[in-house]
C-alpha cells in the first residue's frame, strides 16, 4: 500500500519500483521506443534537408557540430527521462511543480512547442519533392504556386490522419516506418555503391571535433543554417521532451505504478494521472533502478545517438560526393537538392527514386509532427488544469485536444504563406534551439530539486546538461549578433 511522504512543497505517494523485465535481446527490443521515434523524426528535416544543404555549401567542414549536438541531447534526453523513471510523471508535469504553478507552466511549454513546430516546412518540403517527381525536371519559380498548394494539402492530410480511428492511425504509423526504412536502405546503397573511400574519410573526418580550435568561419557563413543544423540533428527542442509522455504511458519505472484516470484524446482513450509515485531509495529499489537505467541508456545513446549520427553521415555522404563545396541551395530547390544531384550524375530513374522516397519521408515528418503535437499539449494542457483543481474534480480532455489541433492547423495555414520550405525548417529549429536552452536549465532545476539525492544525477552529468544549454545559447547569439539589422544596430 502506498504512503504520502513531503519534502519541502512536493507531496508525494510511495510505493516500490517496478522489477524491469530481464535484460534480453527480446526485451530491449519490446521496453525501448522513443529512441527510434526521435530517429524517425530527425531523418525528415535534420538528415534529409539540412545535412545536405550545409554539406554543399561548407563541405564536411561543420560535420562535428552535429556530432556535439547529438551527444548533448542524448545526455538532455536521459535526463529528462530520469525525471520520469523516478515518478512516473512526464518532465513537462514536473516543470509544473515549480513556482509560479501548473497554469503558467502548462501555458509556456504549449507555447513553445507551438513556436516550434507550428511551421509546417515538411509539408511545403514534401510538395516540392512531389512536383519534382511528376515533372521529371528542376523545379522553376513559377512551380512555386503549385508546390504551395501541394504543401497545403499534406499539410491538412496530416491533420486529417489525426481525426481517424485508433486502429487507421496504427496502419499509418507502420507506412511511415516503412518509408522511414526504405529510406535508409536506399541511401545506404548509394553510400556504398557511389562513395569513394575518400570521401568516406573526410566525412568520419568531418564529424570529429577540431582539436586545435574552431575553423575561421567563412565568407558565406549563415549563422542560422548553422543554428538550424545543430538543433535539428536529433529531434529538436520540445520534440526531445515530449516523448517522457511515451515513456509514462508504457510504464516505465514508476510509471508502471501510476493509475491515471481514463480520458478520450483524439477517439483514443488513455491514462493521464493528476501526480505520480516515488519510491523510498532502499537498496532492493536502487537494485531495480539500475536495471531500469540499462534500458534507457540503451535506448538513448546505443540506438538514438548512434543512430543520428548515422542517419546524418548517409545523405552527407552522397553529398559530399556529388557535390564541390560552395553550392547554396534556397528556396524551393533546398527540398530536392539531394535528389538533383543524384539525377544530374546518374540520371532520371534515382532523380525520380530520390524525390518520391523523400516526398514520404517528409510527408511522414509532418504526419508525426501534428499527432505529436497534438497528443502531447492535450497532456500538458490536462495537467495543468487537473492541478489547478481539487483532487478528483478532474476533467476530460476532448476538447483540449481538438482546440489546441485547431489552433495548430490555423498557425500552421498561415506560416506557409509566409516563406520557403528551407526557411520555415530553420525557423522551426531556431526555436528548438531556445526551447534547449529553457529544457536544460528547467531540467536541472527539477532533478536537483524535487529527486530524492539517491537519485540525483552526478556533477558531470548536471555539467553535459548545463553544456547543452550553453551550447545551444552560445550558436543562438552568435546568429543574433550576425543578423543584419543587429549588426547595424551595434554600428
């Protein structure tokens, strides 16, 4: 039977760990998840748009950013499931327990994860690459009415996907997996049967931190690309921190524990829980604690990190390849320039291949991007208001979920009236950069805070996250202090 136990403005419940099930091959496969849905999402825009934009234009000179990034946000991304694992609560619930309250909290983090992804530059992205396809040709500014209308209609499909059933939207999950490994086949492919061995070593070269200082930048150096880049070669901002609500609702560690009330989101019902549980940091408990940790760090740095990196070196390499240094792609063009590339060298059939497997994976991008966001602002949202209340006076959930999907598809409407595919992916990440900066500082705030000390992460690891904060800060102001109008501003 559980307890209540108080530590200075956080009541909890008790009860003990969950027995993880037994570290087998079988197992790892059936607990770990989130790793391979942040891979997923990362392929769309990070791997498959922005990788070979820079590539092209720098070469692999800015490789090992991605890799620093990737390595941060796995440290980021642990962290943050530390949280849940120990309470059975989604980080964003225990941003929540923090002054000012739930409602401010919940209002912000909706709010940035808005910023974030309501610029639907996958759907315009998709567009392109379809138009692409069914013209056999380079695409021309007077295609760009057509793109944008394509861009709408994906764009509004992937809201449509949303409105079915449990069940259709199983299938469609299992389609966008398919793409997503179709596309990775066939990039391998091309990886190995195109590459030359020495661009093989200049992009493993690439991808490795200079030893001895940075690399003057360049005459052409876009800051924000460089920004984009970064935040976009993992899954980027609060898309990084929405998936401890993956983690909860399959149980993880405590949330294994946790009997959250019945709520219909979306034709789905599912569990949210007002609070979650502890557990006292008894040595049975630690025992399973570390168990529990096996799996998430196989999850988050033997799949995810390994994972982006490669996810990132494929599509590099075949630009690097292909491509001499100093091409700038923009505009329209930045969505197919990976498969122009590939159709000028060995002709129309890869030209063709190229653009229809990346007109699924970034139309699967966006499909994720709107079920994602809107799933998880609905569980944000719901807390918030469920804390805000007395205990039990909670309510449903049904009309969070369609208005914050409506409030999304508005946002989404009117940003692709605005700009380029290019341009709204690295708006998107910009933001995922501030939104890491926000994340880590929040995320050290909350472990050193409301975790028993047992279970506080060590010195070095609260350092990496306070890293990835100043990392990201530090890319952010460089681009702020490179703008035009800053520039003149400061003479």
């Amino acid at each position: 039977m559980s307890t209540t136990a108080t530590r200075p403005g956080v009541s909890w419940r008790h009860s003990n760990l969950p027995q993880p099930p037994p570290y087998t091959l079988r197992n790892v496969i059936r607990v770990i998840g989130p790793g391979a849905i942040l891979l997923g999402l990362s392929l769309g825009s990070g791997d498959w748009v922005l990788g070979p934009v820079v590539t092209a234009r720098w070469g692999t000179t800015f490789l090992w950013i991605c890799a620093v990034s990737v390595l941060l946000q796995a440290l980021l991304n642990t962290e943050m499931a530390r949280y849940t694992l120990a309470t059975g609560e989604s980080i964003f619930a225990g941003f929540m327990r923090g002054r000012p309250g739930p409602r401010l909290w919940g209002s912000v983090y909706t709010l940035l994860h808005l910023a974030q992804v309501g610029w639907p530059g996958w759907a315009l992205a998709a567009g392109a690459a379809l138009v692409g396809a069914f013209l056999g040709r380079p695409l021309r500014p007077e295609d760009g009415p057509v793109i944008v209308a394509l861009g709408y209609l994906i764009f509004l499909g992937a809201v449509f996907v949303t409105f079915l059933g449990p069940q259709v939207r199983r299938t469609v999950e299992l389609c966008e997996w398919l793409v997503m490994g179709l596309a990775l086949l066939f990039l391998a492919a091309l990886a190995l049967s195109i590459v030359h061995w020495a661009t093989w070593v200049s992009v493993i070269v690439g991808f490795l931190p200079p030893v001895l200082g940075e690399p003057a930048p360049p005459s052409d150096m876009d800051w924000w690309l460089l920004v984009a880049f970064a935040a976009y070669s993992g899954g980027g901002g609060t898309i990084n921190a929405s998936l401890t609500h993956w983690l909860r609702d399959k149980g993880f560690g405590m949330a294994g524990t946790v009997d959250g009330r019945a709520v219909v989101v979306g034709g789905e019902t599912v569990r949210f829980a007002r609070d979650g549980m502890t557990f006292a940091p008894t040595e049975m408990n630690l025992a399973k604690w570390r168990q529990w940790w096996r799996y998430l760090r196989t999850d988050f740095w033997y799949l995810w990190a390994a994972g982006c990196v490669a996810g990132m070196a494929l599509p590099v390499l075949v630009t690097a390849q292909l491509v001499a240094p100093g091409e700038t792609w923009i505009d329209f063009a930045a969505a197919v320039g990976l498969a122009q590339v590939l159709g000028k060298s060995y002709g129309l059939v890869l030209w063709t291949g190229a653009l229809l497997i990346g007109f699924g994976v970034l139309a699967a991008t966006q499909v994720g991007i709107v079920a994602g966001y809107a799933r998880s602002v609905t569980d944000i949202l719901w807390t918030a208001s469920a804390r805000s209340r007395p205990a039990g006076a909670e309510g449903g959930a049904g009309g969070v979920y369609w208005l914050s999907l409506a409030g999304f598809t508005l946002a989404g409407c009117l940003a692709m009236t605005l700009a380029d595919p290019l341009l709204l992916i690295v708006i998107s990440a910009s933001v995922a950069a501030f939104n890491f900066v926000v994340l880590s500082l929040h995320t050290l705030w909350v472990n050193r805070t409301l975790l028993p000390r047992a279970l506080r992460p060590t010195l070095w690891r609260e350092l990496a996250v306070l890293a990835c904060a100043l990392f990201f800060a530090a890319l952010l102001a460089r681009a702020i202090l490179s703008s035009s109008i800053l520039a003149g501003f400061l003479g």
